[in-house]
C-alpha cells in the first residue's frame, strides 16, 4: 500500500554526472552552501563490493565556505558540505521511520576541539533540534568533553538539553554503521525521537520535538567554530574529512526503510547549486 512505501534518497548518476534522487514523499534535496566538485560526488561503495548500487560521498577541507543573502559560513567560522531536504518538510504531529548507513574511511579526520555534525534536523526559521555529531559533554560539566566517536545531540534553542553516544570512537572506521530513527514530531508532550545503531536501541526521548512549524533534514559534512582546531594545533590549516551515506530513507513502518524495500520508488532531481 502507498503509506507503506519507502520514502527514500538513493542517489545515481547519469552519463553526463547529473546526479539525481530517488523519492516517494520524502522530498526533494539541494546542496547547501558548497559548490566545490569534489565536495559531492556519487561513486561506488568503498568496501562493499557486492552492493551494486552507487554510495553519497561528501568532502571537505580547509577554507570551503560559502555564504548566501542571510546566512555567511565564513564569517561565521564555518565550512560544510551537506544535502539539505526542500521540500515534503516534517510538521507537526507527524510521524516517521528514518535511516542511513555511515562509513568513515580509516583515515577520516577527528577536528577536535571544532565540532562536526553528520546529519541534522533543522527548523524552518529556528535552530537544529537533533543533531548527529563526533563529540559530546555533561551539560553540567564541560570539562567533560568526549572526543570523537558519533553522539545525538538534543538541542532547544540553539542549547544542548542532553547528549546520548550512538558510537564509540574506537568503533567508528573503516565499517557501514546503520542508523535508524523513530521520531513523532510535535510542540508538546507526545513527541518522542528513538534511536537504533547496528539494531540496537541507544538512545530515547520522549517530550517536544520541535517548537516551530516546520523541520527539514541535512546530511553530510558541517564543521563550526573551525578556527578552535587551529588554536589548539597552532595549524595553518584544518585536515581534510571525508565520508559516505547510502540508504538513506524514510517510511511510515520500520520495514519500509529496509534496503529491501528502497527499489520501487520514483526518481526526482538533486538541485546541485550551493544554497542555504
């Protein structure tokens, strides 16, 4: 049945390198604030041969930020390259499957003490209220800052609320990492955001998920307060990082994000032009 359909981002490219994204409802996707070349491509799985189908690879390295008419990267210490969701945003009361699958090559980059988010669900008008990213703290103690491995982030207005560990940096390389979210989108108290990594539960939230109208996803690569790596290192330059996605979807029921079920959907195009 149509509400059990995937909705799901699976990204090809045609002869020409026009890459485009397969969705039933999701939406569609652009990129965001980086029109570099080899900031976004489609290639082929870096280590699963057997997976015939063509993988996110995102890129970036020092100085790569961009600015648009209300927002400016570089001037606010800031260098990303994501896809950011345009359209058939989240609102409220609804509800949804999300998943991915994450790999980080064995030479991906920690920029401790900058900060790195590898997906993000942002508000039309607001700030992100979940965030996926490669450190965490106690908020009531930032001395205890955990460097790398991949943490959700709970934001409300623009201030961590709590922090939860999806994977341990010691776990964190050279293997496909699968996430999966179950999130029920709501200004009140019935929302709740669940989280499973490799299929098993790791984080739970039940209260608001949102206090706008409206929520939109990015994935990718998105560094801030980068000059801190510089500050630390006393570098004259951040180290490149670089990562894939593949899989990514969302669905109305856990089994339509299954892989399985990502192949009978529609095929709509990716805006490749840098835009916030």
């Amino acid at each position: 049945m149509m509400h059990k359909l995937a909705i799901v981002i699976f990204v090809m490219i045609s002869i020409q390198g026009c890459s485009s994204v397969t969705s039933e409802t999701f939406g569609s996707f652009k990129r965001s604030l980086n029109s570099k070349s080899y900031g976004y491509q489609v290639v082929e799985d870096p280590i699963d041969h057997n997976n015939r189908s063509q993988v996110d690879y995102f890129e970036v390295r020092d100085g790569d930020c961009s600015s648009t008419s209300g927002w400016n990267d570089c001037s606010n210490d800031r260098e990303r390259s994501e896809l950011m969701q345009r359209s058939g945003y989240q609102v409220n009361g609804s509800e949804y499957w999300y998943a991915w699958e994450i790999f980080f090559p064995d030479d991906y980059n920690s920029i401790f003490p900058s900060k790195t988010v590898l997906g993000q669900f942002h508000q039309v008008n607001g700030s992100p209220v979940f965030l996926f990213q490669n450190q965490s703290f106690n908020v009531r103690d930032w001395s205890t800052i955990s460097q790398g491995g991949y943490h959700l982030d709970r934001q409300l207005k623009g201030e961590t609320q709590k922090f939860w560990e999806l994977i341990p940096e010691e776990n964190l390389r050279g293997k496909w990492h699968r996430i999966e979210l179950h999130v029920k989108w709501s200004r009140e108290k019935d929302g709740f955001f669940h989280v499973w990594v490799n299929n098993e539960k790791m984080a739970g939230y039940y209260g608001p998920t949102m206090d706008k109208s409206q929520v939109y996803f990015k994935y990718g690569i998105y560094r801030s307060f980068v000059s801190r790596y510089k500050d630390v290192n006393k570098a004259d330059v951040v180290p490149t990082q670089k990562v894939y996605y593949r899989n990514v979807a969302r669905g109305y029921s856990r089994d339509s994000i299954q892989p399985k079920q990502l192949l009978s959907v529609q095929t709509s195009e990716i805006d490749l032009k840098a835009t916030n």
